[in-house]
C-alpha cells in the first residue's frame, strides 16, 4: 500500500516527518 501512503501525504498536509519516505514506509507497514 505504498502508492496509498503517497497519496494521502500529498492530498493531505502532513508535516516534514510523515511526508518523509523513512516515516511513511515505516507507517505504511
């Protein structure tokens, strides 16, 4: 669900740190 992820951080503002690949891989999983 890596392209989900991707999405919503661009729909949505999220801050730096959950934008961030490192974070959203990690919350992703």
């Amino acid at each position: 669900m890596k392209g989900h992820a991707r999405l919503q951080t661009r729909d949505t503002p999220l801050p730096a740190a959950w934008t961030r690949p490192s974070v959203a891989h990690e919350g992703d999983e």
